[in-house]
C-alpha cells in the first residue's frame, strides 16, 4: 500500500470512528422535555378551548398540534397551512380520533390579503389561544412577496402581527386568552451586534437571509412585549436549534453544523423544539 493510500485510510478510519462516537454520544444524552411530556402536566389548562396553532403542517407546528390532540380536552384546534393540500396531508397524519377536532385554516403567510381573509373569518367565532409558530428562514437572496415584502420578515413577522391586531378586540375579552409567538435566542445578535436597522425592515438597502431572520425574530419580541403593555396575555419564546426543515436553504454542511454544533451540542427534535412553545401556551 502506497504512503498516499495509506493517508486515505486513516483519515477515513478518523471519520468514521468520529461519526460513531458522535452517534454514540448523541443516543446517550439525557431525555428532553417534549410537548407531550410538557402538556400531560400542564394541558389541562387548554380544555374546552379553541386553539390556532400557525404553520401546523410541520416542524415544530405540527408536533405541538398532534400533542395537544393528544394530551388536552380542546374543543378544537384550528389547523393553519398555505395551502388546502398540505392541511389534508398533515391531518391525515393524525390518528382518526383526532382529526375529526381539526378545522382548517388556509392562508399563504406571504399575502396579507390571505391572512386578513382567515382574520376577519375568526373575529366570528375567535380562539381563546394563539400560536404563532409558522416561520421560513435562510432564504438566500431577498425575496419578495405578493404585497413587496421580504419575505422572511413577511412570514415570520408581519404576517401574525396583522392576525393578532385583527383578533385583539376579541382575544381581550376571552378568559384567559394568550398569544404564544415563537422567536428566537439570535434576536440578541440582531439587537446587539448587527445593529438591526428599524428604517430599513425590509431590507430594501441590505439584505442578508441573516440578518433578515433576525430582524424579523427581534420584531416578534417588540411585538409580544407591545401587546403585554396592552394587558394581553403574551408569551414569546425560543425554541433552540431544532432539527427542522426550516434549513431546508441551507447548504449540507452548514445544515449539518446548524443540527450537530450549535448550543448544546445537537439540534432537538420538533417534539422537544415544541416542548418550549407548549409550556407557554398551557402553563399558568
């Protein structure tokens, strides 16, 4: 065997035995909180009522929406998606006893038009819950939708802010009404060191998929702040690195980095990412 073959082996042989002491590792982690295990302590708080959950077609959406079927007495769950199709998928991915507590709710978060329709729809018979899950990230150039907006701002921001503004007079006179909004840890870095540019939200002069997903999730925390000075029930939280396809536009490695080297060293599941989200939808 050649010095130069022989390099390749044992590189190979370091790769390999690295990637199996990483999986070895990965599988010995201590459990994690998820949403099942969140809401069979604290779900009851959510019987008897209606709850919209955003973006329950995947990810962390859907894994909070299947536990909440599961664990608490809703009256019934308002199961949002883009479209009619990806509702039905998901919902047929639900055991039968419960889909039958699903209603649809279609609209493409990029049009503020859709959302206002779904909105105005809701003031007639509102949730006593909200949750803003939905959310695209890492688009790689700036993109733009139906109404101008980037779209990662459009999406993550904008989008549940006109839900929520259009449901407020409503939601204010539910008992116990909240709004539950998923942002994230990486608002800091929008805030502090990429100075987050408030004239420049849509990114018209720079744009960076970063720095548009930041700007977006430090918006989302204004937000859930404005509206707890308004005497509403708003919780805004992060629900980590999650193993999701919300990096779907990423390249593999930095998918990969994104999943196995971030803040506590491996991504969470979408039942674990949902736990967070769970426990400030339910918990009192």
């Amino acid at each position: 065997m050649t010095t130069d073959s022989t390099q390749v082996v044992l590189v190979a042989s370091c790769v390999a035995a690295t990637a199996i002491a990483w999986q070895l590792y990965r599988a010995a982690r201590p459990a994690r909180a998820t949403a099942t295990s969140v809401l069979a302590k604290y779900g009851s708080s959510l019987a008897g009522k209606r709850v919209l959950v955003t973006g329950a077609c995947s990810g962390i959406g859907f894994a909070l929406t299947k536990a909440i079927l599961e664990e608490c007495s809703v009256e019934s769950v308002l199961f949002h998606g883009r479209s009619a199709k990806r509702i039905a998928e998901a919902i047929a991915r639900l055991p039968k006893t419960l889909q039958k507590l699903c209603e649809p709710m279609v609209a493409d978060l990029s049009s503020l038009k859709e959302v206002d329709v779904i909105a105005k729809k809701l003031k007639a018979s509102p949730p006593d819950i909200i949750i803003c899950s939905a959310g695209v990230a890492t688009l790689p150039s700036w993109t733009a939708t139906t109404d101008g907006y980037e779209t990662q701002f459009a999406v993550n921001h904008l989008s549940h802010f006109h839900l929520v503004a259009t449901l407020l007079p409503e939601i204010h006179l539910k008992p116990n009404g909240r709004i539950a909004i998923v942002s994230s840890d990486l608002h800091h870095m929008g805030q502090k060191y990429l100075q987050v540019d408030l004239s420049d939200l849509n990114s018209n002069r720079k744009y960076s998929w970063f720095g548009a997903y930041l700007a977006s999730k430090y918006c989302n925390v204004l937000f859930g702040r404005a509206l707890a000075k308004r005497g509403l029930e708003a919780v805004i939280c992060s629900p980590g690195a999650v193993a999701t396809d919300i990096d779907r536009y990423l390249s593999l490695f930095l998918r990969f980095c994104f999943r196995n080297m971030g803040p506590g060293l491996f991504a969470k599941t979408a039942p674990e990412g949902a736990s967070t989200l769970a426990y400030c939808a339910a918990a009192g």
